[in-house]
C-alpha cells in the first residue's frame, strides 16, 4: 500500500513556459530576427559615423565678492605685514590673482584669444621648433605653408580647418 502526500492529483499549470515551443517559434522567424536586427545596428553606427562629436564641459567658480568692512579692511592699508607674520585678513588680492589665472587657462579664453591672434596654424600644426634659424617648424601632412592649405582630408563632411576641440 503506497501512502499518498498530496489529496489531488498532479495537474500541469496552464499558463506555463514551454522552452522548446518558445525557440521554436524564434527559429521559425530567424531570418525576420536577422533583418532587423541588421537594420538598426547598420543605423545606429551610421548615425554614430556621420553625427560629429562635440563635447563641451567648462566651468569657473568665484566666490561671491563682499565688501570687506572693519579690523580686516583696516589691516589692509599694511600691505603684506600681516601676511609676513602668517596672518591671513581676508583683504588681500590673491583670489582675484587666482580668478584671473583661472580664466586666463580655460578653454573659452584660449579659444577666443586663438581666433582673434590668428595663431591657429601654430597651434595645430607646429611639429617642432629650429633653434638655429629661430623658426617654428609646421608638419607638412598638416599644414602646406607654401600654399597655405590644410592637408588633411575632410571625413564625413567635417571641416578640414581643424577646431581647437
């Protein structure tokens, strides 16, 4: 006599997954699969070739200015004595100098200061520098100085001026 656990029979579940019915079904439709999965990867890398990369990230942060009133603003008529003896009044020039140096070395500052001297040949293309003749040297694969061309091709519709991103 065999002792039964369950009071009901063993039933299978309606709503189950059979997998070899599932790839079935995918191997039937594998070339529809293919298709389209040839398509949008066709697509994306030839949005991603043709789209010209522009990354642009810049930020310069300065204190708030306040108006230094009182002991510091009096101590400040000394110059550099406080200083001397390593106190800091908070009235000094120095974050300014920083400030200034900051903007001095981003990029919008060089960029601008780039087209408006019209050095961009010399940065872009400059190979090296000729100690004896005091003349900067410019890689011809570049730049044709004779000419005054650039040498490099132009992929996918860019520029052939390069930027100086």
């Amino acid at each position: 006599m065999q002792k039964t656990i369950h009071n009901h029979p063993y039933e299978p579940y309606e709503d189950e997954i059979d997998l070899r019915e599932l790839f079935s079904v995918l191997w039937a439709s594998k070339i529809l699969l293919v298709i389209v999965t040839l398509v949008f990867t066709s697509t994306s890398v030839i949005y991603a070739l043709v789209t010209p990369n522009q990354f642009q990230a810049t930020a310069i942060l300065a204190p708030a200015q306040q108006n230094s009133r009182g002991i510091s603003s009096a101590l400040s008529q000394f110059g550099g004595l406080p200083s001397l003896a390593g106190i800091n009044i908070g009235g000094s020039r120095d974050g300014d100098t920083r400030i200034a140096l900051e903007v001095m070395q981003s990029r919008s500052f060089i960029e601008q200061f780039t087209k408006q001297s019209g050095i961009i040949v010399e940065v872009m293309a400059a190979k090296g520098w000729n100690s004896d003749s005091k003349r900067l040297i410019l890689d011809r694969d570049i730049y044709d100085s004779q000419s005054r061309k650039w040498m490099r091709s132009s992929p996918f519709a860019r520029e052939v001026t390069p930027s100086l991103w």
